[in-house]
C-alpha cells in the first residue's frame, strides 16, 4: 500500500480493514465469522483510531470493535482479544449507574482512601 498523506481512510483501506476483522474476529457467543454485511463504521477517534460495529448474522450478537490503525508504507493493524460480556457484568453496571450521580472526584477519592 502507497504511503498515505492525507489522514482520511479511503474506500480501500476500509475494505482492507473489514477483511481483516472477517479473518480475525468471531463472535464472541457462538464464535460465527462475520460477514460484510454485518460490520458497519461506527465512527473514529483521532486520525488513527476507527470503532466499528458488528451483528453476527447466526445469533444476533452485537460487538463494537476499535481498530487503530498506522498509515505507514504499510497498514498494520492491533485488534484486541474480545470476551463476551456476562448477565452479571451488564447488571453490575446497569445498578452502578443507577446509584451513580456523576461526580468522578467523589468516586476516586472514595475508592483511594
């Protein structure tokens, strides 16, 4: 791949990177492989870090995945292991931000004393 100037992912770079994702990651409940159709762009951070989504076609699953991306002589790409999330993580989180009010200094001051 030619050296990119321009920050902005063209239509082949995405490609390459959907590929990649179909090649590398499965679902994380039934560990089907993706297909085209079901990984869309989220969005991106910065120049380097792009978020998609993905709906596995067999369970209806859903998994959201950041890929960081270097624009050099060559793409390379880092995409972490992805765990399922349990019942219990999700309610834990569900009654945290349930009883949360917001105030992060509170938070870690609490939690560091």
């Amino acid at each position: 791949m030619k050296l990119l100037k321009d920050p902005i992912m063209n239509f082949q770079d995405l490609r390459l990177i959907v590929g990649q994702i179909k090649k590398s990651i499965q679902c994380p409940k039934c560990k089907a492989n993706y297909i085209d159709q079901d990984i869309e762009v989220v969005g991106s951070v910065g120049e380097d870090q792009t978020f998609f989504h993905a709906t596995c076609n067999k369970c209806e699953s859903e998994a959201v995945i950041n890929v960081s991306v270097q624009f050099d002589s060559h793409m390379e790409m880092s995409i972490p292991n992805i765990s399922a999330i349990s019942t219990n993580e999700v309610l834990d989180m569900h009654n945290f931000l349930k009883e949360f009010d917001g105030n992060f200094k509170h938070l870690f001051k609490s939690k560091s004393s």
